[in-house]
C-alpha cells in the first residue's frame, strides 16, 4: 500500500512538472532563410570577325560560314554539378542561407518580367539566384570567352525585391572548342565548367564588393 501511494505521488510531481519544464525551455522561433538557384539553358553562341558575324547561335546551329561546335557541351546538368561544387551562398554574401537548387532552367522572358519572386510559395527570409543566358563568344580579335548573365534578387518578406542585381561575366577559354574533329573534345568541356564556376565566383565579388564613396572635393 506504502508503494502504490509512492508511485502515484512521483506520477503526480511529474504531471505537474510537465508544462512548467515546457514554460521554461520554449522551443526556438527560428527562420530558415534559402537561396533559390536555376542553372541556364544551353550554350549559345555568338562570332564577330571580317568576313561574318553577327549571327546569334550561328556556330551552334551549323551555319554556313561558322565552326560547328560540339553538341550541348554546357548543359543545365552541367551547370548544376558545378554549382553543387561551390558554396554559392557564401559567394553572395548570404552565409546563413540553404540553397536550394532547380533542375530546370527559366527562360529568359520570365526572368526578365517576373516582378515578384520565382519560387513564390517560399519564407519572408529569401533570395534568389538564376543563370540568364550563357555564350560561347569567339572574336578574332580578342579571342575566346564564356560569357554568363546571372540575375540576382532579395526579398526581404516583402513581395519586391529589396535588391537586384545583374551583370554580365567573361571568361576567357583556350580549349574550348577543340581544334578539329579528331581532338578530344572532353579537356574543352571541362574548361566550359570550370569557368562557369569561376564566373559564378567573379559575379559574387562584384554582387559583394563594398558601394564606391564620392570623394568631395575640398
């Protein structure tokens, strides 16, 4: 009888320690802030030089007078194994966000005339991140380059952005695109992502580098 009355009095203690413990050690409000990223769609071109020029994806699509290159060699698959590879919040100077990567690319219309977010079923703490267009660019003069517009934007808990911000990246290429058919084209494609990379680093710089400050004259 002694112990059925022991039992129940601890039962008890802890039924009513219950929610005063709970008072005590409230679970923490905490907000997850995320960076949305789409990759772009696939590489474009475009060659400036003497005889011809001018033409949009003229090398891409194999038209008389320019060098056909490879076949999709800077896919959106392409781009998304590189920017898994970077800590592209970081870079953007958004070091307590997740990034949350897109399989598929936007086209550049709805980049372009989205007003509110891209990903709108999303928390007030939000930022996004998107690959406009990407180019492969041959001049004759100056050479040849991997040119990327990325397309950046945050949201703070408000449905327009609090910043935006765009600009073009170039990087210049060596090996890409191969020489002749019989070349091994993969030392090419691997070039195309690692600059890719670094122009998603170069972009970070400049998205990040401190406002310039008028100097008054004296």
């Amino acid at each position: 009888m002694i112990m059925v009355r022991l039992v129940a009095c601890v039962l008890g203690a802890a039924l009513l320690a219950g929610p005063a413990l709970a008072e005590e050690v409230p679970a923490a409000a905490t907000q997850t802030c995320e960076l949305h990223v789409w990759p772009g769609n696939d590489l474009r071109s475009i060659y400036s030089g003497w005889f011809h020029g001018g033409i949009v994806d003229g090398a891409v699509q194999g038209r008389d007078g320019y060098k056909p290159l490879p076949s999709r060699p800077l896919t959106a698959e392409r781009q998304l194994e590189r920017l898994r590879g970077l800590p592209v919040a970081q870079l953007l100077g958004l070091n307590d966000y997740a990034v949350v990567l897109h399989e598929k690319p936007l086209d550049s219309r709805t980049l372009r005339t989205t007003a509110g977010r891209l990903a709108p079923d999303t928390g007030a703490c939000y930022a996004e991140l998107a690959v406009d267009d990407v180019f492969f660019q041959e001049d004759i003069i100056d050479g040849r380059f991997l040119k990327a517009l990325f397309r950046f934007r945050k949201f703070d808990g408000d449905t327009v952005p609090s910043r935006s911000f765009g600009a073009y990246v170039q990087r210049r290429l060596t090996l890409f695109p191969p020489k002749t058919p019989e070349t091994d084209p993969q030392a090419g494609f691997d070039e195309l992502v690692t600059q890719f990379g670094e122009a998603v680093t170069e972009f970070g710089q400049s998205l990040t580098k401190p406002p310039k400050t008028s100097r008054k004259r004296k």
